[in-house]
C-alpha cells in the first residue's frame, strides 16, 4: 500500500519444502537444490520518507533484533540500493516483527527483499531484474528466491532460480520451539554424502499427491540441526501425530518445521492444538501461497 507517500510491505515466511545438499565449493558454499514456497504468515515493514536511513524495530519477536538495527541486513539492503541506483533519499523503516529469529523460515531474508520492493516504489527507482536478483545475492543467498517471492527451484547456492511447476492449495502449520540456531553452524554438523537434486518436475495435483512426493524427497540438514537442537525432533512427532498431517519436515536449517494440511479447517486446528499443549512454542497456521502479493491493499 501507498498512502501519503508511505509503503507497507507484506515479508512473508520463506519455506523449504525439500533441501538437498549436492555439493561443495571450494570456497566452503555449500550447493544445494531446494523446492522453495512461500506461506500466507509475514513480517510488515512500513517504509516513509526520512532524513538518512532509519530503522525501527517492534512486534512480537522484535526484541532479539532491537540491539542490531543499526546493522541490519534490512539497512544494508537499503544501502545498496541506494548506491546502485544513484538515489540519495532517505527512508525511515518499521519492521514490526513476526516471523522468529534465525529459525530456518527466511525471516531476515525476507524482510531485506521486502525493503528492497519497497525503497524502489517509494523512491521511484529500478534495476534491471539480473541486477536487482545479484544485489539482492550480495545481501544473502536466500534474499534473491524471496525477491521472487513465487514457488521456485533454487540451485547452486541460491543463485539459481526457476519456476517450480505449479502447486496445489495447500495449508501449513510452522512450528518453533524457541531455539535459534546458526545456518553456518548446523552446515557445519552435516556430514554424510551429497545427494543428487530431486527437483519436483510436474503439476502436483492435490496436498496428498505433495505429500507423497515430498515423502520422496529430504532436508538434508535436518538430522545435524537435530544434533544441535532435539528438539526439533519433539517439534516433527507433536506435528505428525495431528489428524489430518499429511507429512512434517524441517524448513531450511531449522529449527522451525511443517506441518501439511489439505484444509484450512484441519490447519487452524493443528496449530490450536499445539498452542494448547506447547504454549511456548511460535505456531502459525497459513496457506501455502501461488505467488506472493507484497503490496497490502488500500484500506
């Protein structure tokens, strides 16, 4: 939404349906091939016009970033944009909070290519797309994909983009149990062989259909985050054994899981259910999205 010269910016959570890692570099990137989506639970960042660049933090999961504004990947997003495009205007950014910090759902990566979208309609500047997507690379690997903001097949590390085939209507439930951790270092606690991709070729037809063609497929890095955090593994029973859990896995790095549901009943359910018997927990009941909308409509 515009309004007086005000943007707000919707930063929806970033999920990895699949996560193989294939390889290594000899720089230390790993290479991996993911199935990339998005769902309907976001951090909102309200971008004016300022002196300089300013950013303000709230919201519930605000706190773990208030010490770090001055450095976030938010402002330097904004930074390098500006010294890309030539503009020498200002913005003071909101970022009220939602998503959980460092919990493998692309939270900051999704918040920096929010600001980038934003800080472009509001000043009124552009790049050419491969411009903007290597920017956005130099931010974080996961910042292009959410760039896109549609169901992308994400290669090499991260700089690969393309279309996943289309998926059905789906909902997930995204768990937390509350404990952060390091992609580095749970990149680092990986050890076994590279897999081969396995990217989903072909229109899915239904959630079960997903499900089982998810169930072929892995994260990768799932069994070193649960080295470094177990429990993630409370996390995937508590969302396995919910009726109507078509399959649980870990997103990204962890710790944060999902849930599959076919229905948006069967969801909201779930995730009341664990809010009642895991009330420490950070869960959300959202549907998987075709293709982001990151603009909020006039009210």
């Amino acid at each position: 939404m515009t309004s007086e010269g005000v943007v707000t910016v919707l930063a929806p959570a970033k999920v990895n349906l699949t996560l193989h890692v294939t390889g290594r570099r000899a720089d230390g990137y790993h290479l991996l091939d993911s199935l990339v989506v998005f769902a309907g639970v976001h951090d909102v960042l309200t971008i004016a016009p300022g002196e300089g660049l300013r950013l303000e933090v709230g919201g519930p999961h605000g706190g773990v970033l208030g010490p770090m504004a001055g450095d976030n990947i938010i402002l330097r997003a904004a930074r390098a944009l500006a010294e890309a495009t030539g503009c020498t205007a200002g913005a003071h950014i909101t970022l009220h909070k939602v998503l959980p910090v460092a919990a493998g759902v692309g939270g900051g990566s999704a918040d920096a290519a929010a600001a980038l979208l934003g800080l472009c309609r509001l000043w009124g500047v552009s790049l050419p797309e491969p411009e903007m997507l290597a920017l956005a690379g130099r931010m974080g690997a996961d910042v292009p994909v959410c760039l896109r903001g549609r169901a992308t097949t994400v290669g090499g590390v991260g700089e690969h983009l393309s279309d996943a085939p289309p998926l059905p209507a789906a909902w997930l439930v995204l768990v937390n149990p509350g404990v952060p951790l390091s992609t580095p270092a749970v990149f680092k606690a990986r050890s076994g062989p590279f897999s081969d991709p396995a990217p989903l070729v072909g229109a899915v037809s239904d959630a079960a259909a997903l499900a089982a063609a998810l169930a072929a497929r892995r994260n990768d890095l799932t069994d070193a985050a649960l080295s470094l955090a177990p429990e993630i593994g409370v996390v995937l029973a508590a969302l396995s054994a919910l009726p109507g859990c078509l399959l649980a896995r870990m997103s990204g790095s962890g710790a944060t899981c999902w849930g599959l549901f076919p229905t948006e009943a069967e969801a909201h359910a779930a995730a009341r259910t664990l809010h009642t018997q895991h009330a420490g927990w950070w869960t959300a009941a959202a549907p998987l999205l075709a293709e982001t909308n990151p603009f909020t409509t006039p009210h």
